[in-house]
C-alpha cells in the first residue's frame, strides 16, 4: 500500500482543498499524439484542444463524416469487454478511453475536446505518463466557472460474486483497489492513494495495463488486444515478467487498476468527494456503480 508522511499529508489536504475549490480549467493550447490502439493494433492521430467552460470532456470522430461529439459521461458507455467504450447515438464510438480520462481527472482538467480519427485512442505505452506529459506541455489554465462537485452521502454497493466495488463518504477522492492473480508476479496485491496531481505523478501515471500471455491468442482471436506488445503492456507467463525492463513499481498492476478506476470514476462528469474500492473489479462494475450513485438521490449531492 502507498503510504505518506504525516508532513505529506498536510500538504496533500492542501493541495486537495485548492483542487477542489478553485474555478474550471481547460488546457491552454491544443496537442496532438499518434499512436495505436491497444484492442484494434490500428494507427491513431488525437488531438487535445481547450474548451469552453461547462463543456465537459467530448471526444470528437473527425474520421465519420458528420463528425460526432461524444460526451465522456457514464451514461454514454457501452458494453465492451477489458475497456471503456463510449458510444453516440449515432452509433459511433471511441474505445479505451479510461488511460487519457485518468489523467485529465487526476490533473484537474474540466473542459477539453479531444479530435481522434479512429474508433479507439493511442494505448501510449500502456500507462497514462504520457498523457500527463500532454497537458503538461499543453499547459493549463483556469476558466471563470466554478467547479461542480459530486459528493457522497452514503455507502453504495455493487458486488458480483467474490467481486465487488464500493463508495463511502469522504472529504476527498480517495482510491482503493484489491487484486489477487494465480501468478508469483502479481499474486495478491493493495493499494490506496488520495487523487491529487501529485500523488497521481509520483505513484500512478506510470503503472502499465498488463495481461498474461496465454490469453493472448484467445484475445487476439476475439479481436482484442492486436496492437498489445511489450512496449505498452506488462505481459506475465506464469510467474515471469517477460518485459526485458522489468516492473516500474513492485505492485505495478495493482496500481494500474487504481489508475483506471479514476478514469471510470471521471465519467461522473465532475470531481467526486468520496472513497472508492475495487475488490477484483473490471470497468463494467465501476460504470455499474456511477449507475447505482446517479439511481438514489439519496446517496448523493451536488
């Protein structure tokens, strides 16, 4: 589990006071990457532009021809197996979404619009370094609206099975995830952090997707995970780490888990006050759960 000094988490509450108080924001200019997709191995160009406050995150198909907006919102998620997927009405689609929204969750960007000409975003190297190294060069500014934020009133439970995902009450976002894998690589493995840009640098941005190589040709063959490599996934066979450059952190994929979750958690279109937990959960549970939040008014306020 990561943990901090007494002296951190003073400054940590501070940081997180002034995250939350303070007015939108949205990236100062726009920046563009390329890339491929995990899940589809296609090639991608994406470009993150600045937007108005009150936008949201929208993600934009200039590949169709009417070029639709899909708002990153969890009612837009569509049913897709080891991603996020969002899906217009029309139909129209962007998967793999979760990498790039952690980042724009966890360095406090409101508003942005985000050009991509394929169905799926560049996976990078697997982590979401790269995207904080975007707005990082993008630079951000603040925008004369206030944030709105989600807060938690009371526990609400999703559970599937030994799985399950919870959120209780808390004065900040607070994410914890549990993992527990039939491999000496990864085996059982916790860990819990405070969402702020500082925490979210140093012990999240660059914990990689991973996945075991016998799923491989039963993913490829499900077309999934075509782009997938050593260069952008921590791949396990057995209890061996097959990337030649080892692990970024001892707990890599437990930290990765907690790196999506925020970008789940963002699709609540807004900064959550509230602790979230993850007992060998997937992505649908976490939508499932920011449905089970949104269903009781009672749970929550804004």
């Amino acid at each position: 589990m990561f943990r901090v000094s007494p002296k951190l988490k003073i400054n940590e509450q501070q940081n997180m006071t002034a995250f939350l108080s303070q007015a939108q924001q949205t990236l100062k200019n726009p920046i563009h990457c390329r890339g491929i997709g995990l899940h589809s191995g296609a090639a991608v160009t994406m470009t993150l532009h600045p937007a108005d406050v009150d936008t949201g995150i929208r993600f934009r198909r200039i590949d169709l021809s009417d070029k639709p907006e899909i708002q990153a919102h969890w009612e837009n998620v569509a049913p897709s197996p080891l991603c996020t997927t969002l899906m217009h009405d029309s139909g129209a689609q962007v998967g793999t979404v979760e990498h790039l929204m952690s980042a724009l969750y966890a360095m406090g960007i409101d508003n942005a619009i985000i050009d991509v000409d394929g169905a799926e975003l560049p996976v990078m190297d697997g982590s979401a370094q790269p995207f904080v190294f975007l707005i990082d060069c993008a630079g951000i500014t603040r925008q004369y609206a206030q944030r709105r934020v989600l807060k938690i009133l009371k526990t609400v439970t999703v559970e599937d099975g030994n799985k399950w995902v919870r959120i209780t009450p808390c004065n900040q976002l607070q994410v914890s995830f549990d993992i527990d894998f039939d491999s000496a690589a990864i085996g059982a493995q916790t860990f819990s952090f405070a969402v702020t840009p500082r925490t979210y640098r140093q012990a999240v941005a660059k914990a990689r997707t991973f996945g075991f190589l016998h799923e491989v040709e039963q993913l490829r063959a499900a077309g999934l995970a075509r782009g997938g490599s050593l260069d952008n996934a921590v791949v396990v066979d057995g209890d061996t780490v097959l990337n030649t450059d080892g692990l970024r952190f001892d707990d890599e994929c437990v930290r990765h888990k907690a790196l999506d979750a925020v970008g789940d958690l963002a699709l609540a279109a807004m900064p959550i006050l509230g602790h979230f937990h993850g007992h060998r959960s997937s992505h649908y549970m976490t939508y499932r759960l920011l449905e089970g939040i949104f269903a009781d008014t009672s749970a929550y306020e804004i």
